[in-house]
C-alpha cells in the first residue's frame, strides 16, 4: 500500500497528509450517509401525512 501511495504523492509529497486527508474524507462521507439516512427516515414517517395533503390541495385545482 505504500508503493501506491507513494506513487500518488511523488517524490515531495507527504504520506501523512495524504492519509490524514483521506481519513477526513471518509469521516466526512460517514456522517452524511449518517445525515442522509435520518432525513430519509424522517421522510418515510411523514410519507402518508403529506401524501394525503398533496392529494388534497390537488382537489382544488382548478381544471384547465
């Protein structure tokens, strides 16, 4: 694994940072799957209660 990141840093570049790069990304990736799952959660137990609303503002639409 080093050989590759060796390759991906070059001859000046840091591994340290390169990892500590990543590491942050990946923490970063986490918490927004993490995010993303509550909203979509969230979104599931109002389903019902917002699809009822949509159909009923749909009712007084007006024809065209």
């Amino acid at each position: 694994m080093l050989e590759e990141i060796d390759k991906i840093v070059g001859r000046n570049g840091s591994r340290s940072e390169l990892i500590e790069k990543a590491v942050h990304e990946y923490i970063h990736k986490i918490a927004r799957a993490q995010r993303d799952q509550r909203d979509l959660e969230i979104l599931n137990r109002s389903a019902k209660r917002m699809n009822r609303e949509a159909e009923d503002v749909l009712r007084y639409q007006v024809k065209l």
